[in-house]
C-alpha cells in the first residue's frame, strides 16, 4: 500500500490550517514581521466623505397658537319652568311659544276669586284691632287696665297685621311674571285651565349670552384657566368665539372628567340650546417653530425630529408637534434660533459635512 498521497494530502491540509486560521502564529514562526490592522472609525469614514448640499432655515421661536379640542353641545344661558305660587282658574290669554318676553312681563293670570273680599275682611279686622289697642294703651295708662290686657290688644293687633299681609301676597301671586328676558319654549297655561300650586305657567329659556358645555380630562384641566379665549364650530359649519367662563372643582364620578363651560354672544339667537360643538379652549406661554411638515424626518431608534446645522455639519434634535397649521407644524424643543435642514435632511446624518444654502424664514 502506497502512503505518499496520503501524507502528501495531510501536509497541505495543515498547511492550509496554519496559513488561514493561523496566520499569524504561522508568520511569527517565519520571522516575518506584520503591522497591525489600521481601524477607521464611523466619524472618520463620516469626516472623509464630500459635504452634502442643503437647504437651510433660519427659523426663530414664536409664540404658539396652541389649544384643546373638546367635543361637547350648546346650553341654553338660563331655563326655567315658571310655576304658580297659589292656585286659580287662568283668566289671560295665553302667549305661543316662541314669543319673545322681557323681564317683568305678565305671563299668566289667575282669577281672584274671594281673595279680594277676604284682604277686605282683614282691613277690617285690623282697624278693629287698632282701635282696641289705643282704647287699651289709654286705659293702661289712666290705672282702668292691666298690663297684661295691654298686651293682648298689642298681639290682636300684630296678628290683624299679619293676616292683612298674607291676603295681599295671595293677590299679588295671581299674576305670573317672567324672571327674565327670554323666548317662550312652551304656551303659557291656557285660557280657563285650573292652576294647582306648584304649576307650570311657562317655560323660559335665555339664548343670549349661550353656553358651550364640555367636559376634559384631568391633565387637560390642568392647562386652562377661566378667563381664557375659547370659541366653537357648531355642527352646521358655524364657528363662534367667546370666553371660558367656568371650570367644575369637581370631577364626574363615572368619568374622572371635569365640566367646562364657554360663554359665546348669540345677538341674532341662531344658536340653539342643545347642539353639537366642538370646542376649542387656547392656550398660552408655549413658544415653537413653524417648519415645513417635510422637514421631519426619523433617526435610527425611531425618535421624531429634525436635523439642524451645528457649525460646518449636521446634527439631529427630538422634536415634539405642538399645532398644526395651514402653514406648517409647529414644533417644540429647539433652541431659541436654530438653522433646521428642510431639503437634504434625509441624504445626511450627526457628524456630517454640510454645504449650506440659507432659505428666508417663512413668518
């Protein structure tokens, strides 16, 4: 049996060991000398490499015109169900809903009935009591009467007094008057129909000023304040504008949401109690810069931002959107001035040489 092939076959089988995984013990055993890898590190690669072109904006911050967005509905100003104080037959003709009232005006009417004839009784009683009290107080005082009959003229007296009180109370209460200027949301009570106490005449309501009802969370809560500029668009495309004029102290129990209310003129009443709104409450002291929405772009981890020029190169600045606009997004988180990359943002990277062409601010 012939072993020349075999151990030729392993000599080059360990040749080729030594001479791929291991080199450089095989090169040190030759003497040969070898010079270590030269390593070029991602910024020199980045440093070596021909500046990119860009366009630049030198943007400065602004004020924002920042707010938040409430769904909610329109609420009538005032509403009220006007109710008779005593009980009577309605001797008025009734007023249709929709009529237009002021202040003080006569809404329904009961009949008197006896009423009258009763404060007539009561006068009469009265003056009775008058005179016994002065007969009473001249007897006191000659030695004829007792203290004690003095006073009990004085309490006929002040009960007369008090009877002739009530019965004038109960003719003034036969007439029903508006509380407040509004529009009728019901007939007033009909001609001859019988009033118990406690019934309603009429329904009121008051459209000018109207109110915008919303609710918002507890972090929304937070950044408002009653005074501030607010306004709505109603579900019919008109849009209103007014003044935050209540924030609840307390919070819905069920959906940790607190109410807030937005005063909003209504001089023509188009505005209906009830309706959609979307509303929108501004906020204020939150400065940004208005950048086109190209502008923003992502760095490797998938952080939202925008690339600046630092110097001679590029470098990458987290952003947060603000508002957005017909003219752009507003951004936070840059400096006061910054010169943000709005073309090319995407062909560089931190570190880079940039070749800059400046854009004039668009404000």
């Amino acid at each position: 049996m012939r072993f020349t092939p075999l151990l030729t076959a392993a000599l080059v089988c360990a040749f080729t060991y030594m001479l791929i995984l291991e080199r450089d013990a095989l090169l040190a055993f030759a003497g040969a000398e070898t010079e270590p890898p030269v390593e070029e590190t991602v910024e020199q690669r980045i440093e070596d490499k021909p500046p990119v072109s860009v366009l630049v904006l030198k943007s400065e911050a602004q004020p924002v015109a920042r707010g938040i967005v409430l769904r909610g509905q329109t609420a009538a100003f005032r509403l009220l169900d006007v109710k008779a104080e005593t009980s009577g037959q309605v001797i008025s003709p009734p007023l249709r809903a929709g009529t237009l009232v002021g202040e003080g005006e006569l809404l329904c009417e009961l009949d008197p009935g006896t009423r009258e004839a009763t404060l007539a009784e009561a006068e009469a009683r009265l003056a009775e009591a008058q005179a016994n009290n002065n007969v009473s107080a001249s007897l006191v005082q000659k030695g004829y009467a007792s203290e004690t009959t003095a006073i009990s003229r004085v309490a006929a007296l002040q009960a007369a007094q008090a009877v002739v009180e009530r019965a004038k109370k109960e003719l003034e209460q036969l007439e029903i008057h508006a509380p407040f200027s509004g529009l009728l949301e019901s007939d007033t009570a009909e001609f001859g129909a019988l009033l118990q106490t406690g019934g309603t005449c009429a329904r009121v309501i008051a459209l000018d000023p109207i109110k915008l009802v919303g609710y918002a969370t507890e972090q929304q809560v937070q950044r408002i304040s009653v005074g501030g500029p607010a306004g709505a668009r109603l579900i019919g495309g008109q849009e209103v504008r007014g003044k935050l004029t209540f924030i609840s102290r307390s919070a819905d129990p069920l959906t940790r949401t607190f109410r807030v209310e937005v005063t909003v003129p209504n001089e023509d009443l188009s505005i209906r109690d009830g309706s959609t709104a979307e509303i929108y409450i501004a906020l204020h002291g939150e400065t940004g810069h208005l950048l086109p929405q190209s502008a923003l772009t992502l760095n490797d981890h998938g952080q939202l931002g925008v690339r600046i020029v630092d110097g001679e190169t590029a470098e990458f600045i987290g952003v947060t959107i603000l508002n957005e606009s017909p003219d752009g997004v507003w951004v936070g988180g840059l400096p006061e001035q910054a010169e943000v990359i709005i073309v090319g943002q995407e062909y560089v990277v931190s570190g880079r040489r940039v070749t800059v062409t400046y854009q004039k601010d668009a404000s």
